[in-house]
C-alpha cells in the first residue's frame, strides 16, 4: 500500500448489512469529504471481521479477483459461490456465501440438519487452482455441524458404532464414534489454512455454539440441548483421533464449531478476523499521518466490542494517535460506551425518522452526506479557498454542493 500524505484521512467501513457493501461504503463517504474538501487525499479501505464482506475487503485488498463456483447450500442443493483469488497463491472462501443464514428461508432454518459441505467444495476448488494459502471467513453461518460436513467434502468419513458413514451434521454429531482420515485430500497438508473469526465463543458449554448462536439458526431448546452435548462428544473424538483439545483453541465455536473442528482436522488456524483483513490491507501504515480515520457498519452497539471490525480499526487508529470517528446506520452506544471503544465521536447517518426499507435504501445517500458532514467539521487542513461548503437543503435533508 502506498502511504499518503500527512492530514490525509483514512476511509476504513465494513459493510452494511442488507444495504451496502464495504467498499460501497467507503466510496460513499470518501465522495462527501472529498465534496467539501477536495484537496484533501483519502484512502479508502474496506474492512471486514470475518463475516460478511471479508471477500470483498480481501480481493480489494490484494487487488485480487473471483471465480464463481458451484457448492452445495447449507441442504445439500446446488447453489453459486464466489471464490476470491489474490496474486501470491491465496484465496479467499467466505463460509456465508455456501453454508449461510441467509441462503435459507425461514422456515428452513434447521441447524439439526444443516452443513458446511459448501465450504469443503470452495477449498476444494481452491486447492485445484493451486493456491498456498486459504483464508476462511467464518461469520454468518446456518450451521451447527462443528465443520465436519467440510471436511467430509475434503475426504474425511464419519463413522457410527457399527461402521456406517454418517453424513455430518447437527442432528448426527453424537452418534460418531470414529473419525476416518485415510481419504482426506493430501493437499490440505501443504496449504495454509487461516479461519477469520467474527466471535469468540468455547466450542461448547452454556456460552458456547450451540447455546449462544443455535436459536437464530431454527433451534429451539431441545435441539440446543441436543446440539450442544453433540459438539461436547465431537470434542472427545476429534481429540481421540487428532491431538488437539478443541476446548483449548481460541474462537472454536465460531461458525457452529466449524473453527474448532477445522483446527482439528485440516490443523487450521483460527485468528481474529478483523485484524486479519486490518494486516492485509496495510491499514496500519496507512493511519500514520493521517488527520482523521472514519470507520463504521450498519449497527454499532455492545457487540462492537467483541471482535467486529470498527472496534479494531479504532484501535489501530488510536495506537498512532489519530481520531477515528465511527458512524452507523443503528447507534446504541452512548458517549461513554463510545469513549470506551476508542471513538471520538460515533454518529448515526440517518436525519429523520423513517421505515426500516426507506432507511436501507438511502444509506449511500446518508454515508455520503455523513462524510461532508465530517469533512465540514474537521477543517481537514485545508484553506479557506480550497474549502466548500456542504449543507441539507429543502425538507428530504438531502445534501446540495455549494460555493
């Protein structure tokens, strides 16, 4: 990445969810302080935390490109999933694309039948292409099958007490006894294998997978309690046959378990998927000098604090001294809670009360309007005959360029 100039400002969004994509985002806002201050420089760096959107802030990123690919959907169906490809061998696989929520209607959400056999098939094709290294975000899944189902598309049999193959989900996992590896692709040893994690959660227990995420993906609480002794008997097998303690590696209950039991299997390396896309795209080195880091998503809120991208881009931003303002199409942090997080200050975009469709479908708008509206307030450095004026005009609050 090439650095810019001193009292450039760093433009750092995730996406926003159903309404506009991390790099949307970024272009949005950086258009409405480059409106008002247009000899100011901005970088524009989308980020991501391993959910939806670490696609697109990766290729951005690596100035990579996708592949589309035919996968399997969280029931087994075929569906399309892009895969990314950037220079250098590695690829990006973005679980949500082939076993996510929102792949499913409501009325199919089922974790007790629900796989990730779509992820085997993207790192499948990914080590037909010949990558060295995959990154797998693992945020926004259907899931609850600890990963096995990608790994059974990798090669690996799940066996019962009387040696019948299982096909690997929920409602399945504790009826495996043992864990054949004999036909897992013998690629996966020569590959690097990064989980981008979006929480960090234990694989199981009262906070873990199933208890924390099984309710929003159709469990009731018998199916929970069902899920969760499932992952806590998986953990004794994958460490029978592996080595590894799954109750000991960081975020393993990401994705339904699937960090956990891909750690296990495939010896992936679950991290935190913020800073893995913060280290990608050089965004540390392109906050030194800057004047001002704008950061943000659609909803900024407690959860913020664990593991979502503003939160982290903030404290990249505070690490060097720079203010890092965060927007949001829903605040519900208060000053301090903001404070807290590292935010100067934390700004919703919207003017005016409105429907929830009206409000996503103006969010390009507002971000733009919302970075004029910074740019205004900072100065950024600039001089008064460089300096223009944005204000609302008329009664839509919408933005009009003056001067």
């Amino acid at each position: 990445m090439s650095q810019a100039g001193s009292g450039h400002v760093v433009v750092a969004p995730a996406h926003f969810k159903d309404a506009l994509s991390a790099p949307r985002a970024a272009r949005a806002i950086a258009a409405g302080i480059r409106l008002v201050a247009p000899g100011v420089e901005t970088l524009e760096r989308p980020m991501a935390d391993g959910g939806e959107g670490t696609l697109d802030a990766l290729v951005a990123a690596g100035d990579g490109s996708r592949r589309g690919v035919g996968v399997r959907d969280p029931l087994g169906r075929p569906v399309a999933a892009d895969l990314g490809l950037v220079p250098g061998g590695t690829a990006v696989v973005e679980l949500a694309r082939a076993s996510g929520l929102e792949l499913l209607s409501e009325t199919e959400r089922d974790a007790l039948r629900t796989n990730t056999l779509g992820v085997g098939d993207l790192i499948r094709e990914a080590l037909e292409l010949g990558a060295t290294r995959i990154v797998v975000g693992l945020g926004g899944s259907a899931t609850n099958d600890a990963g096995l189902g990608a790994a059974h598309a990798l090669g690996v049999r799940f066996l019962d007490r009387d040696g019948e193959q299982l096909l690997p989900c929920g409602a399945n996992l504790h009826e495996i006894a043992t864990i054949d590896t004999a036909g897992l692709d013998p690629r996966v040893a020569d590959v690097q294998i990064d989980l981008a994690c979006d929480v960090d959660v234990p694989f199981h227990g009262p906070a873990g997978a199933a208890a924390t995420f099984g309710p929003q993906k159709g469990a009731n609480e018998e199916a929970v309690s069902h899920l969760d002794r499932g992952l806590a008997h998986v953990a004794q097998v994958l460490g029978a046959v592996s080595g590894v303690d799954v109750a000991s590696v960081p975020n393993a209950g990401a994705a339904g378990g699937t960090a956990g039991g891909l750690a296990a299997l495939l010896g992936a390396r679950p991290t935190g998927g913020a800073q893995l896309v913060i280290e990608a795209s050089g965004l540390e080195a392109d906050l030194l000098g800057a004047a001002l880091c704008v950061t943000g998503e659609g909803r900024l809120d407690e959860q913020t604090a664990h593991g979502k991208a503003p939160a982290a881009v903030a404290s990249a931003a505070g690490a060097v001294g720079v203010p890092c303002v965060g927007v949001a199409g829903q605040l519900r942090l208060g000053p301090r809670g903001a404070r807290e997080l590292g935010f100067a200050a934390a700004l919703p975009i919207g003017r005016e009360p409105r429907a929830l469709a009206d409000a996503l479908s103006a969010t390009e708008t507002d971000l733009a309007a919302m970075g004029a509206a910074i740019g205004g307030l900072a100065r950024l450095g600039a001089t008064d005959g460089e300096r223009r004026r944005a204000r609302p005009s008329g009664p839509s609050g919408r933005w009009k360029l003056e001067g």
